[in-house]
C-alpha cells in the first residue's frame, strides 16, 4: 500500500500551484488555479502508470467545506448541511443558506482504475462559492 507520495516538484504562481508526486510506479501532477473572473477554483490531476506491468489504482477526490463567519463579524453561524452525489459535493449553512460551496468533479469522486503502462488518468474539479470555501485534497492509494 503506498502512501499519497512524496512531493517530488512544487512551483507556486501568482494564479495558482502546482505539484508532482511520486508514488512508486505513478505519477500524480496536481494544478490548481483560480479563476480570473468568478470565485472559483480549478483543479487538474492527471495520474500516469510508469511501469511496464498494469497496475490498479485508488484515486479520491476530498472536499472539506468552511462556511464560517469572520470571527470580528459576530455573525452566529448555525449547522452545516452537505449534499453528496457521486460527482459533486454542496455545503450550506442553516442560519445563513447564502453561505454555501459546491465541488463538482467531471465524474466520479472516488474511482478505481487499472492502468496499463503509460496510461494516463485525468480528472478535473471545480469549486465555486461567493462567500464560503472548500479545501481539497487528492488521495491516492496503489493497490497490489
């Protein structure tokens, strides 16, 4: 069972990040970015088998909505609600329902695949939202 792996390469821009992990026999490069016009974010992950035997794979997609007030505000927030579909992920607030994100992925949060060598995978993410955010991560596990 290998790990999310280790960060082999990060290069931070005025518009976003990007990364690449190592994890044994795959490659995950991760591109996040927001968007000039809208309060959005984007990201791009692409998963690439680079051994000669096929080998199955793990990849989720993890959102953790914040729907929280700024603490100076001494607006009380209330309970937060989420929505989950196999796409897509949406969070409000009960007191105040304007708080709200959604996540929606170009498929399946969560898939399991099997690449032959050199396959690749991409999977894309989008999350908009006018007062509240969303952090995101990817997960990968190798399977044996």
């Amino acid at each position: 069972n290998d790990a999310v792996g280790e960060v082999v390469a990060f290069t931070s821009m005025f518009w976003g990040v990007a990364r690449t992990r190592q994890c044994g026999d795959f490659t995950i490069r991760e591109l996040e970015w927001i968007d000039e016009d809208e309060p959005a974010m984007f990201v791009r992950v692409q998963v690439t088998h680079t051994a000669t035997h096929p080998r199955s794979a793990r990849v989720a997609f993890r959102a953790v909505p914040h729907l929280r007030p700024c603490w100076m505000s001494t607006l009380m927030s209330g309970h937060t609600h989420i929505q989950e579909t196999h796409n897509s992920i949406v969070a409000f607030d009960s007191n105040h329902p304007e708080w709200a994100v959604a996540v929606v992925a170009d498929g399946e949060l969560q898939r399991d695949v099997t690449l032959a060598a050199g396959e690749r995978l991409e999977m894309r993410i989008a999350s908009h939202s006018s007062t509240s955010w969303a952090s995101t991560e990817i997960l990968f596990e190798a399977l044996r």
